[in-house]
C-alpha cells in the first residue's frame, strides 16, 4: 500500500513544482462537430476542481476572440448547463477560420500576460494545432510560463498521431444512416444517385456510406475517395456498368476528389478559398450536378439525381455516436490532466489498443508532430478497384459508429402469373 | 350489453353480405416516405385476418408492377419480417413514377379479373389517387365487383381533406432536427446559410424549418414558402436586413418558390419533368447555388453558403416521429377494415378532433375528392411579413414531430478586460 501512496505524493508534488498558477482560456476553431462541446466540457470540469487555475475564461470565435479580448466566465457556468451545452452540437464558443499571423501571434502572448493566463486549450484540426503551436512559441520567446493544449477535433479524421478524431465518428454515423435510407429510396424508384461528400483530402466520411451495407445489392456500389486519381470517362464507364447490371446505381463521391494531376474536380467550378488558402468545397452542389449532368449526357440513364450533404454532416442534431461523445469529452479533461500534471504543450492524440475488444489510451503527444499537414486513408483501407473500401476499413469503423438501425427487407417469394 | 351485441351481428351481417371474396393487390407510388411501409403491414396484418381475402399480393413499383404481372406473396411473409420492413423507411414494395395512361387502366382492370383480384390498395399522393380513381371507374365499366381504396402518403403533406398526411411529420421532425444543428452552425462561424426544402406546392416542410427554434436570436431568420409569391430584390434585401442586425442569417426556402406570374423560381434552371408533367426538383443544388450567388454579389457579406436537403429529408433512417408511425400504420389497417365492411371505394383522411389534447379521427371519404389536386398552407399559418410562420403553425405541427432534442446554451458571463 506504501509505495502507491508514495508514487501518488510523488507526483502531487511534481504537480506543486511545475504547474504555473493563473487563469485559463479555452476556445474551439475550425468546422464545428456534433461533439465539440464534450472536449470544452470535460476540459472545465477537470480545471474546476484545480487550485492552479484561477479563472476558466471562454475566448469567442477562437483566436479572433483573443484578440478583441472578447472572453465570457466559464467558472460561473452552472453544471446544468455545461451538462446541456455537452449534448449540444456545434461550437458553443463560437469558432473561426482565421490563420493567425506572425503578429498577431505576438498580440495573443502580449494579451496572455496581461490576463495571466497560463493555460491556453485549443480545441481544432490541423491548422488549429498550428496556431497553437505558434503562440506557444511567442509566449516562450516573452519568457511567459505557459502551457498550451491542442485538444483534437475533425470530421473529416485527417489528424496524424490519431487513430481516429473527435467529430468523425458522429459524422460517419449520420453518413451511414443516411446512406441506408438512400440505397433503400434508389432502390424503390432506380436510376443513379450521387451523393457528395465532406473530405477534403480524406476520404474516411465518404467510406463511411458503405456501413450500412446489409444485403448483396446494397449500395453505395461505387465510392470515389480523394486518394485515388478520379478520371470521368473512368466514372461515366463504372455507373453505366452498374445501372446496366443492377437498373440502379448509388454514388459516394468524396468533395476532395482530383485528377491525375491531382488537381480537385470541384475548383474547375468553386470560386472561394478561406483564410488557409484552401479551396471551398462545402455549400455548394456544383460538384454533384456537374456529374449528374455528364451521366444524364454520356448514358441511357433516364434518372439521375445528386445530393450534396452539406453541414448536416457535422451539425444534425439528434445523430450521435456514444464512443464519439465519450471520447470527445476525454480528451477535453485529458488536456487539462496533462497540463496540471506539469506538461508545457501538446496535443492529446487517440491511440487504439490492439486486440479483439475496441479500445483505446489518450497519449501526449508534440504539437508539431500534428500541426500543419493532414494525413490520408490507408491503402489497406481502399479496394483494389479503388472504388469501394475493405473490410480493413469495417472492422476499423465499426466500433466507433456503433450498431446501425435495423433495416427489413420483404423476402419477396415471386408469384406465378 | 345487449345493443352493442346486436349492432356487432349487424355489422359483421352487413360485412358477410357485400365484401366480395378474392385477391387482394397492394402497390406503393410516388416518392418514398420514412413509414410508407407502416401503411403496407398495417393493411397486410388486416386482411390476414380476413376470409373474404385469398391470396395478399404485392404489387412491385406500384402500377408498373400490376401491367408487368410482377407480383410478390406478401401472405407469405413472416410476422418478423413483417415487423422489420414496418420500421424501415422507403417502399419496400419498390415505387413508380408514371401515370397510367386510359389504355393502361383497362389493361389493369384485366390483369385484376384474370387473377381474381377484388381489393386494390394503392398507397401514394394526390397523384395516386387519380390512377385508383380511373381503375375504379374501369373496373365497374367492365362489372368487375371490386374494392379500391387509397391510402395516403405524402411528405409535402399537401393532400386536400387531410389535417395532415402520413410521412409528413417524420420528414418534418428530420427538418427540424437539421435547422437545430444548422442554426448553431451558423452562430458559431456567422455568414448566410440557405437550405433549400423540399415541398412542390406547399409549404408545410419548410415551415417545419422554425418548430426548433428556442432563443430570440435562432434561425431560421427567413422562410420562403411556395405560397407566397418570391422576389429576388425583397429576398437579398431581407437577407442583407437579418445580417446587419445579427452578423448572420439562415434562411429556409422551399423549392417550390414562384414569381408574381406562378413560375417556378427553380424552373429557369431545371431540365427535366417527370410523368405526370411536374418540373424535377429535387436531385439538384442549383437553386441553393442561385440565390447564393445573388447574396454573395449584391450584399458585403463574405461567406454564403446553401445546402439542398435532397432526398435525405424523406429517407434518412434512424429520425421518425412516433405518431407518424402510429398513423401510418393505422391509416393501412382502417383503408383494410373500410374495404371489409363492404366499402366500395374511398380514401382514409385523418381528421384531427378540436381539443386540447392531439387526437385525430380516421374517416373514408370519396377517391375523387382527394385526387388530381393538391392544397396549400392555410393563409393563417403564414405570418404577415410572408417571411415566417405563425403560433398557429406551431401549435400544428409540433404535436405531430414530438418533442425534438434538447439545446444547451452558455450563459456567456461577459468578463471585462
């Protein structure tokens, strides 16, 4: 019994020696996810019951919020509504797509140091882990102690170190689920349908269509994801295949779809780029029309219809997955656990542990070695035809959608007329 | 007890005396809703019980089904079965969307004398109703002793007679569910949001839009209903209005928007029209994409976005609103009992009953006064801006959607810097 309570003082005075004391800012950036309030949640609650925090500021709408010193009290927040605010989708902070700038940088660790906050918890993708990474470098330069979190979130699942993200798996859900009802509307009145995807250079959403797959003629039965070449004579040929066989044909097409040269089909018609330089792809159905309208010109194909599913994918209220909310809101607390225990910066990264059960262990993990550059699906997850995926890709989705509603099927016993 | 004993014999003397014995057909028609097939076991599980039925045939892809002789046993499929097909969405007998021609009318009352066919049940719109008001009509010109009821469907809920139609309250509660999360959405990185509904005529569905609305300051800001006549220069000036006061806007436009003449905003840009000579609608972003085109080029706002619901709004499983089901299912098995009591033909309306507490009434009434045309939103629903809906709306639907989820909101405890 000794020696634990021994390795527990251990570490509480580790924790005495190193963890600064001062307020905290918590703030969320990027696309907004049906869990992101988990990881806000469960990073107040964990810095409630810690003396080394003094205030639990909110920053509105991210780094610009910082910046216009536009904080609200999270500390005041009652637990009724932090309970809520958990189940609530979308960023409750308000978010942003704003690239920092060297000096605005410089501006947040000025404003840090006015404020004595010495904790800083961003929650975001890629280029949210690099706008942290940034400011923790001018805080370091002004010789400010401070510790600094990146806490990960992404739909679209492109984070490095991840074995999944935050954000994904309720989206993938609601994908599926979606994708049941469709194969079974395509089904009932043919023809092609096409539906578009979230992903930029990730294709994970767009395989997550084929979860519900049940019966042999289910679709999605052609999925295009952005990493493999998309050529259109290639997809006019594969849809025509499938209608002549089937009389009816669903589409999964991921929006980060590109040519040989990997050029993105969708910039041809987008005339957009946010504040990192990347192409809009969302809120917009020209993709999907340009190529309903080029099966309706090249084939027989008499119906052809395409869907776009847009924000829904992120933002439906009322569709979630229970592992996604339970880790989404682990990674928040575990953020903070991390930066009391003494650690200056990093990210909080999902490993999952091998074996037969799903499971998984939250690992620091460097700021850098998230930040900037997106990571793809693995090849063992992409069918050789490169227009489905594998079981691979099943067996690692699965467990993080959950089970899916049952579908029926009449077993249709044919009568002789 | 005695009365209720006699009036019983006399009912089930009446039954014994005019419903004729034979084969029963059922078919589906039109666009798929979440609990068309509630309609199919509810008038399947009836006649089972019957012995004025011999043989429960389904018909595949409704009408198509019955010229084509493509026949299935639904007498033959389990109660398990049965029960899954219930609870999942879309026409498990497979759809159509093709108006019979007179020909084809007199080629159906054929196939029924051949097979002996004396119930016809057709499950669709106002559309539907037509085709089984003109079999009716060959069926008697030949003296085929037959029995023909419709049953209704329709997620545009515009069917005359009705308070409301079955698959119109689930693709409502998916709506509603969908502006929930697209409202935060919207709150968190500002800009205008367009979603395109759907609702050819009417706009029920998109009014279902507001039924989530909770704080002062949630969108939908603006809707845009079929029923009110739709210009370009009031709709950017509302829009450019909201933004200024909020700093964001979302706005809920039916596809079926119309000019001062009557025409189809949407048709300009549409291609196609289906059987009976409606333009395609759905299937498209290009509405959307449209008038967020017009926003982005004559207001100072940045960022526009437009999604299209698409399909989805009528097939998405794993959203139902529980008294659609019920209703769905019950208006099937009354469509049965009408037809065993001796009824010749009719529709079943739902009839809601005054009160304080939701309750509706199941009444047949005649196949011609439900078909051909379709009815709108009552004026007393639309608010007098034209750009919202009324008290009266919401005491309408909402006891048909069902209590939606719940929406945490942060105090926002302002802190002075």
């Amino acid at each position: 019994m000794k020696p634990a309570g021994k390795k527990r003082a251990r570490a509480k005075s580790r924790v005495l020696k190193l963890a600064p004391v001062g307020n905290m800012v918590i703030a969320q950036s990027g696309g907004p996810t049906m869990v992101i309030n988990e990881s806000v949640v469960g990073a107040v609650l964990r810095a409630k019951r810690s003396k080394h925090i003094t205030r639990i500021l909110g920053a509105r709408h991210g780094i610009r919020g910082i910046l216009d010193r536009d904080f609200i009290d999270l500390g005041r927040e009652s637990e009724r509504t932090l309970e809520a605010v958990r189940k609530t989708p979308s960023s409750a902070l308000g978010s942003v797509r704003h690239k920092p700038t060297p000096e605005e940088c410089r501006e947040v660790a000025h404003i840090f140091q006015k404020f004595n906050v010495r904790y800083f918890f961003y929650i975001g993708g890629n280029d949210t882990a690099e706008a942290a990474h940034i400011v923790t470098e001018e805080c370091r330069r002004s010789h400010h102690d401070f510790v600094c979190f990146h806490i990960p979130k992404t739909v679209d699942n492109d984070l490095r170190q991840n074995d999944h993200t935050p954000g994904y798996a309720s989206a993938a859900r609601f994908i599926a689920q979606a994708f049941q009802g469709d194969n079974l509307d395509n089904r009932a009145l043919g023809g092609v349908k096409i539906d578009v995807l979230m992903g930029r250079h990730a294709g994970f959403l767009t395989a997550a269509s084929a979860l519900g797959r049940k019966h042999e003629d289910d679709g999605p039965h052609l999925i295009y994801l952005p990493e493999r070449p998309f050529s259109m004579t290639g997809f006019v040929s594969d849809v025509d295949g499938v209608y002549k066989k089937r009389g009816r044909c669903v589409v999964a097409v991921s929006e980060g779809i590109v040519d040989r040269m990997g050029d993105l089909i969708a910039a041809k018609y987008a005339t957009e780029r946010d504040a990192h330089g990347n192409v809009t792809l969302g809120g917009s159905g020209a993709l999907g029309d340009l190529l309903a309208r080029i099966v309706k010109e090249t084939t027989d194909v008499s119906r052809v219809r395409a869907d776009t599913f847009g924000y829904m994918q992120r933002s439906f209220h009322g569709v979630r997955s229970v592992v996604d909310e339970r880790e989404a809101f682990a990674v928040g607390a575990k953020a903070a656990e991390f930066a009391l225990r003494g650690e200056r910066s990093g990210s909080v990264a999902i490993k999952r542990v091998a074996g037969s059960r799903y499971r998984v262990e939250l690992k620091r993990v460097s700021l850098g070695s998230v930040a900037k550059h997106a990571r793809s699906m693995p090849s063992s997850f992409i069918a050789k035809s490169g227009t489905d995926i594998t079981s691979a890709f099943l067996n690692y989705a699965k467990p993080l959608v959950g089970a899916l509603p049952r579908v029926g099927r009449l077993r249709e016993i044919v009568v002789k007329g």
